[in-house]
C-alpha cells in the first residue's frame, strides 16, 4: 500500500479507513493470528505515515482549532486498538530482564511516534479517554531505564527512543492540553525527578542518556509553569536544586577531556556566544547542564510568599500605607544556595571539589539572567563584585572558572551597571590575553572572553576606554592562531560597528596590521580561502563603511588626517588585492595547475576595491594603485557570481557604479572598454571590463527580487554611462540585447503575480529599445510571439496614472515617456489607420505620463520649503513624544498579562492577514522613490520630444481619434501652450 499526502483530502477518506482497518486487523498488533512480526513494522509505518502531517495546526487562522474530522477518524479506528495494545506489549518487554526484543522494542517506539503526532497540536477524543492508562505505560517504560548501566546495543538504543519520545508526549500533554492531565501531573513530576536525579552521574552517562535526564528537566519546567504544577513543584524547589539541577552544573571529568580535546565542541556546549553561527546537529547541543539551567531560571522567576513594604510610619488611627509585594524564590532559596560554595583559594592549593563546585555556582549565575534584570542594579553588582569579579585577580585562578565567568558576563550584558563599566571590560581584556598553561588550553578562556565582549556591545554596554580594547585586540590579531585570529576578525567587525567615531581616527592603523595578518594567511591559487581571511575581509568592509560614516566634525577637524588616513587606507587595500588576485596570475607560467584567484570573499573585496575607486582623483592615482588590473580580474569574479541565494551582491552592484563613475571622471584612457586577456579561468578569450560587469548583470536579472531591482538600475547605468566608440558599439548592442531578453524572461514569470518587479524590469527593456529598436523587437518576438506587444501593452499599463506599481521618480517617467514615444511611432508604422488597441493604450499613457512628470518636477521645486516646515514642527513634537515615553514608562507596571484566549485571537488574525498575500523578498523596497542614473537620456527634453512626436505624426493620430476629450482637457490644465498641437 502506497500512502501520500493526497490523504488529507476529505473525500478520499471514505474509502481509505475501511482498507486501513482491514490491514491492521490483519496484522499481529489487533490479531494474535499474524504470520510475523514484520507485519506489525509494516502497519505502524503506515500509521505513523499518515498521521505525521497532523503533528501541526492544519489551520492557523482559527483561534481555537478543533481536531480535524481525519484526525479523529484515525485515532478512533486505527490508533486506539493499538494503543489499547500497549500495556500488554510494555508488560513483555519488561518481562526479559537479560535481553532486549529488538522487534518488540521497534513497534514500542513507533506507537509511541504515532501518539506524539497525534498530541502535539491537537487532542482526539477518543484518546483522551484511555489517556491514563496509556501514561501509566510509559511510567512504567521511564522507570524501568538504568541509564548509567545502558547497554550499547541496538535494542537498549531503541528503550532509551522509546523513553525520549514517551517524555516529548509528557511535554505536549503538559503544554497543549493540560485540563486532561491534572490529575496525572503528580505522577509526571515524579517520574520526571527521578530521571533528573540521575544527573549525579552525568559523567558516565552516554549522549542518549544524557539527553533523557535533559527532556526530564524540561517536562518539570514546563509543569512548573502551570497553576497546578507551580503548586505540585514549588514544595520540592529545595530537593530539586541540590539533588537533581546543582549535580548537573557542577565540572566533572567529561568537561575536562572535552575542553582539551574539542574546544570548540565544550564552548558550543558549554559556553554558547551569538558570535559565531551553531553548525552541526542542534540536538548535540540539548545537554542537561542546558536544561538543568533553563529549570533552575525558571524557579527563580517563581513567586514566592507575600511579603508587605511599609512606605510610610504607620501613625496611630490611621491604616499603614504599604502594598503587598511577592518575592521570588530567586532571592528566597536559589542566591542563598549558591552562596553556600566558597571562591576557590588563589594558589595550587586550591581543593578540585571546591573549584568544580563553584564551577557550578558560575553556570547557575550565568542562568539567571531574567532573575536578576528584575532586580535593581545595585543587587546585580553586589552580586558580580562579590562572586564573579574577584576570580580575574587571582595570580593562580583555575581557567574553567575563568572561562565561565567570561560567559557570565556575557550572558547578564542586558542588565550590567554602568558604574561597572570599568572593572568589567579590563577583566575581559585581561583574559583575551591569557597563555596557555603547562598542561591546560586556554583557548576557551580566551575565546569566551571574545564572545562576551560581543555580547557586552550588543547590548551597547560599550567601553569607556575604545584604544585599549582596539590595541589588545590588534596585538592577539598578529600573535595567536588561525582559529583566535578568526574569531578576533569577527569581534573587530562589532567593535567597529558600536564604535563609529570614537574609533574612526584609529581605523586606518588597525587596517593596516589586519591586511598585515591576512596577506599571511592567503593560501596559493586557486585553493579556497580559509575561513580566517574571509572573516578578515569582512572586518576590513565593517572598517571601511565606518571610516566612510564618520561624522563630519572628524573629516573637518582632523581634515589632514582624515586625508592622510584616507590615502593609506587606499594604499592598504590595494596591495592586500594586488596580492589576493593579481600575484597568483603572474606566477601562473611556473604553476602546474591554474592560477586563477577563487571566487571567495568576492562581495567583501568589491567592498575595498569600490572604496579604492572613490578617492582616485587623478588617472595616474588610478595607474598607480593598479585599478585595470583589479578591474579586469574582479569583472570575471563576478561575471561567475553564483551566490545569489545568500544575499551577498550588495557591495558588488556598489563596486559597479563606482567604477562606471570613475570612468566617466578620469578614464581617459578608457580602460574600462578595453578588450584585455582574461584574467579568469577562461584564459584563452579575451573580454572587456564592462563586458564582464554586464554578464553579472545579467544573471542578477533573474535572481532574487532585491537583486533584480539593483540589476535593473544598473543597466541604465551601462547603456548611458560609459563612452562607448565605433570600435565598442558592438558590445553596448550585445549588452542590450542579452539585458532586453534576460528581463523580457523574467517578466513573463512574474508577470501574473502580485508583486512590483514588473515595472524595472520593463524599464530594462525601454532603455535597451531606445537605443537599438529593432534589434530588441526582434529579441522580443524571437522569445515569444507577440513578444513586442505584450511588452508595449505592459508598459503602457505600467505607465498608466491607474496603475498599481505605477511609475514614481522623475527618471523612471522620463524614461517611460522617451520609449512610448517611439512605441507609438512604430505601431504607427505597423497600423497606419490606428486598428490597433495598444496604440491607443500606448499614447494615453504617454501623454499620462507627461502630465504625471510635470506634477513631480512641480512637487520637486517645493519640496524644500516643505522639507523646512515639517522639520520645524517634528523638534516640536519631539518633547512631546519624550512625555508621552515617560508617562507610558509609569503605565508599565499598570499592563496585564495577555491571556491565553486573547494570544490565540491575535495570532490567528495575523495568520489571516497573511493568507493570500505572499511579500516577495525586496518588495518593501518598492515604495521608495528611485532615480534611475540615465546618462545621456537626461538631457533629452521631454516636452520637445512629445511636441515632435504630435506635430510630425499630427494627421494619422487625428485620423485614428485618438484624443479622448478627457485626455485632451487633462493635458491642456497642465500644458496651455499645447492648445494649437489639438485645435480642431
């Protein structure tokens, strides 16, 4: 039997329950006459086949879904016979005390699959009715595990799956549908604990072991963050913390050996920063220590006993004037526990259980983040200055404590003192420092100290003192290894970022030693680039865009040194590509394979090359930081950019319009349209610079959306840009025809979708036909029949004042306007008596668009006393947005929590908002207003061009009436002069 996902349709199920129930009757699981187990296997995939895509809501916009009829229908006949089977399957199971049933423990597991799918959004009637006795099964699974005896076979495997989902079903039942298990949460807690208790010996546990006392941690939270469960749990808050939560946060031998054996692997496990992307299996990553801290943080969060603040002395007669106010159990058991374990003595002499205990103490603080930024700062910087800060002044500190404290600070960034700033940002700086021992990597000490620094700016917890922290960071940058520089590289990056100006003046040293470091670290042609350039790479782009930013105040104060900065900045990135491109090139002749730099960091690099190309001010400049020979290999870079999908292109379209503008500035000798041997893996051809910026283009075009507006403007800016000669016509006439039919394309997919991209791209194709007309009307019919209509008509509809994505900027209407004009003229020439209905569409929307320019070149003119006025009245608003902000930061405390019904209800109005209206990526971009860069095109005068166009076609316009007398009376309110063009 062949189940596919056409089972969802309603009117298949009559047919297909009954053939279901015959199979499974039929099957050893209902029916004690089964030929073989095998039977069993085969029915349950099928179950477990069909129910699987009810494991999620079916529809989103209805508050409160019911089950679906399918649904129920599945769990009456087919999943309650089998569940009703359970008790007597579980019984033999546990029956061989000696030897797992391999095949027994298999269709175990998959009941229990099957129950999970059915549970996880939805619950059927008919099994919430054998709920209890089902749950009572698996308590009997989960207490029969021994986890630190667990066998390594496959059947104990399959016990401990068994045991992983049946605590998933606990975690659903507890979360989605907790009135149908209060009376079992006892129960649940219980089996629960037990499990977490098991945490003791945390070391000697195995990852799926392990990861059974995690989910044990969680159904407690999750029961915990119930009424009934808050008041099941809270009596055993002491038992939990020192029996089952501390045991798992303290340091035992596997942290030892995987913090010199893996590094990374305890830091991602252990220490976790936002810094560096999580690659890998994200389940390796669900430990108990993770779980046992997320518990432990939401105990602490838990309201304790009422306790009543007297703000005044109560006189007598009169009623104390005080409130009631609920402490935590933060302050009440979690901080007084943990103060129990004393600071490790400064020296050897320190006691290994005193140090893996208050390694413990650190992770547990670490996990009380939304605890602490409750309570006032002087409580949190008690706290640090007691607890965390004394371990940097030890002489002898062990680095696992070290380590941990970095990662604490990191994790409370959100809730630091300010009058802390000091002390926090020197410890963390010291310990970016910190060698390694005689016999311990602290690799992990000083990567969490990166990480939390990150953190810290995240949060904009910034320095004080920003050279400092550039200064430790340069010198580890140049001294450490690959994997530190790498990391470096990416907080240098945030440090730019948070810094601006107040470290603009030292960006062109710290430039200067990371190209230093890079340039050490470029492997030979054509092998990839090691991660720790690429990083460097970006840290240089962050650099640059900051330089770029810096405020106006620096560049005219220290205008000398802004200039001076300016030029080594230049100088620096030159080189650096000179050496990343151009030196692997001119060693090919004594390579054995080809020499041609890999496509890595292409975005990066057009980044500093486009930065290079902005402060050339002379063509010897231009000679003298080797700019064609960059040029010409960046061109074949990118014109084989296969990136599209990560959204990289940014600099690279930049980098395009910085070169076009520096060609137009100083290319005197034209370079930029010079045919040159290639300098990329093709090296037998030869191709221009902008012949390879076109083919970049080009496939842009049918990128994703945001590229393809980028792509759209640059086409204009290549067609009317450069100076294209006799001997270069060919290629502006290659370039126009592959732009006109790659947009033609593009349209014609998109065009029946509701999204903006039709109006550039059609735009794309005016720009092209109005400089080769007939090459791109043959390009148009070529690809389809009628091409060159359909493309007419669409761009009358683009350019009507009716339309939707209509035309917006004053280039994009003067361009529209230039090609209708020569649409009409041609449609004049292929139907002389005006049979033609686009024609008519095609010069209404002309002379609309006409009308549409003048009333933004009018808009324009004022635009500026406008912007003055609205400048003023927004300072006067400004004060009172600054009371409103105070007087809503007093309400705060005055907003209910949103109940469960109204956070239902608001979700599914959003998930209605959404239905049927897919936003193509790029399409926020639509509303804003873009000029288009259209070179020579703007010094075309439009109005002379339509009087031409009227006066010399003046009779067979008349003839083919087209002057609507709404037209006629729309134009003349605009243009009075125009008055003699329609005079009968």
């Amino acid at each position: 039997m062949i189940i596919t996902v056409d089972f969802v349709k309603e009117n298949a199920w009559p047919e297909l329950i009954p053939e279901l129930r015959t199979v499974f009757e039929s099957s050893n699981l209902i029916s004690q006459n089964a030929h073989s187990q095998w039977d069993a296997i085969n029915v349950l995939t099928i179950l477990h086949t069909i129910i699987r895509p009810f494991q999620y809501f079916q529809n989103p916009k209805v508050p409160r879904e019911p089950v679906p009829a399918q649904l129920e229908s599945i769990a009456e006949i087919l999943l309650v016979p089998l569940v009703v089977t359970l008790h007597h399957n579980v019984e033999k199971a546990l029956s061989f005390q000696y030897k797992i049933q391999f095949d027994l423990e298999q269709v175990l597991l998959m009941i229990c699959k099957c129950v999970y799918f059915s549970v996880k959004s939805y619950m059927p009637a008919a099994l919430s009715a054998i709920l209890p006795s089902f749950c009572q099964d698996l308590f009997q699974i989960l207490n029969s595990l021994n986890l630190e005896c667990a066998s390594p076979d496959d059947g104990y495997l399959l016990r401990l799956k068994t045991a992983k989902r049946s605590l998933y079903i606990f975690r659903a039942l507890v979360t989605r549908h907790q009135k149908h298990v209060n009376k079992l949460l006892p129960n649940i807690f219980n089996c629960a604990f037990k499990l977490s208790k098991q945490s003791a010996n945390i070391d000697k546990l195995d990852f799926p072991s392990e990861r059974i006392v995690s989910l044990a941690f969680d159904v407690i939270s999750h029961i915990l963050e119930t009424g009934p469960g808050w008041r099941l749990v809270s009596p055993h808050f002491s038992s939990i913390l020192d029996s089952a939560i501390f045991p798992a946060l303290i340091m035992n031998s596997k942290d030892v050996s995987e913090w010199e054996e893996d590094a990374e692997e305890y830091m991602r496990k252990n220490l976790p920063s936002e810094l560096e992307e999580i690659s890998g299996w994200a389940e390796d990553l669900f430990t108990a220590r993770k779980s046992a801290i997320n518990l432990l943080g939401v105990i602490a969060m838990s309201k304790g006993p009422p306790v009543v603040s007297v703000s005044s002395k109560r006189k007598k007669g009169i009623k104390a004037n005080g409130k009631e106010r609920h402490s935590s159990v933060g302050e009440l058991l979690v901080i007084p526990f943990l103060s129990k374990f004393p600071l490790p003595f400064d020296g050897p002499q320190a006691l290994p259980k005193t140090v893996h205990d208050y390694y413990g103490a650190l992770m547990a603080y670490g996990g009380l983040h939304d605890f602490l930024i409750e309570r006032n700062p002087e409580y949190t910087c008690t706290l640090l200055r007691n607890r965390v800060l004394p371990l940097y002044s030890l002489s002898l500190c062990s680095p696992y404590l070290v380590a941990t404290a970095n990662w604490i600070l990191g994790e409370l960034a959100s809730c630091l003192p300010e009058e802390m700033n000091t002390d926090i940002y020197s410890s963390l700086t010291k310990t970016l420092s910190l060698p390694d021992l005689e016999d311990i990597s602290c690799y992990p000490v000083r990567a969490s100290a990166v990480g939390a620094i990150a953190a810290l700016l995240e949060n904009d917890y910034v320095p004080s003192d920003w050279q400092s922290l550039l200064q430790v960071l340069v010198e580890r940058v140049t001294t450490t290894d690959e994997n530190e520089s790498s990391l470096i590289f990416l907080l240098l990056g945030n440090v730019v970022d948070a810094g601006k100006d107040n470290i603009a003046i030292h960006i062109p040293f710290v430039v200067s030693r990371i190209a230093d470091t890079i340039s050490k670290q470029l492997p030979p042609a054509p092998d990839p680039w090691p991660q720790v350039v690429e990083r460097g790479f970006s840290a240089l782009a962050a650099m640059v865009q900051t330089w770029d930013e810096s405020s106006d105040e620096f560049k005219e104060h220290e205008n000398s040194r802004w200039r001076s900065g300016c030029a080594t900045i230049a100088k620096t990135f030159s080189s650096l590509l000179q050496q990343a491109w151009i030196m692997p090139i001119q060693q090919k002749e004594t390579a054995t394979t080809s020499a041609s730099p890999p496509p890595s960091c292409v975005d990066d690099a057009s980044a500093l090359l486009g930065f290079v190309m902005r402060l050339i001010v002379t063509i010897d400049e231009a000679a003298e930081l080797k700019i064609p020979e960059l040029l010409a290999v960046w061109s074949v870079l990118i014109a084989e950019w296969h990136a599209w999908e990560e959204m990289e292109d940014l600099s690279i379209f930049n980098c395009i319009q910085e070169a076009i503008d520096l060609h137009r500035r100083y290319d005197s000798a034209n370079f930029f349209m010079r045919k040159l041997p290639s300098q990329g893996p093709s090296h037998n051809s030869t191709r221009s610079i902008i012949e390879g910026v076109a083919a970049f283009v080009r496939d842009a075009i049918t990128a994703y959306p945001s590229a393809i507006r980028r792509a759209c403007s640059c086409v204009h800016l290549l067609l009317y840009t450069p100076r294209f000669s006799l001997e270069t016509e060919d290629v502006k006439r290659s370039m126009a025809a592959s732009f006109s039919e790659a947009a033609f394309s593009r349209f014609r997919e998109i065009c029946n979708k509701p999204c903006g991209l039709s109006k550039p791209l059609l735009l794309v194709i005016s720009s092209c036909y109005i400089s080769y007309p007939n090459i791109i009307e043959q390009v148009l019919e070529k690809h389809e029949d009628k091409g060159f209509m359909i493309w007419a008509h669409a761009l009358a509809n683009v350019s009507s004042s009716t339309s939707e994505h209509g035309l917006s900027s004053e280039s994009e209407i003067k361009l529209a306007v230039i090609s209708l004009a020569k649409v009409v003229e041609r449609l004049l020439e292929m139907s002389p008596d005006g049979g033609n209905a686009t024609l008519h569409e095609c010069f209404r929307s002309l002379m609309e668009a006409c009308i549409h320019l003048k009333e933004v070149q009018d808009e324009a003119s004022d635009g500026v006393e406008n912007a003055e006025e609205e400048e003023e009245a927004s300072d006067e608003d400004t004060d009172d947005e600054e009371d409103d902000d105070i007087d809503d930061e007093d309400s705060e405390d005055d907003e209910r929590e949103e109940t469960e019904e109204e956070f239902l209800s608001r979700y599914a109005e959003v998930a209605k908002g959404l239905d049927g209206e897919i936003v193509a990526e790029g399409d926020a971009e639509e509303d804003e207003v873009q000029e288009l860069e259209l070179g020579v095109l703007d010094e075309v005068n439009i109005q002379e061009l339509v009087v031409s166009l009227i006066k010399k076609h003046r009779y067979s316009l008349a003839q083919t009436q087209i002057f609507p007398p709404d037209l006629v009376q729309r134009i003349l309110e605009v243009f009075p002069d125009y008055v003699s063009l329609f005079h009968a």
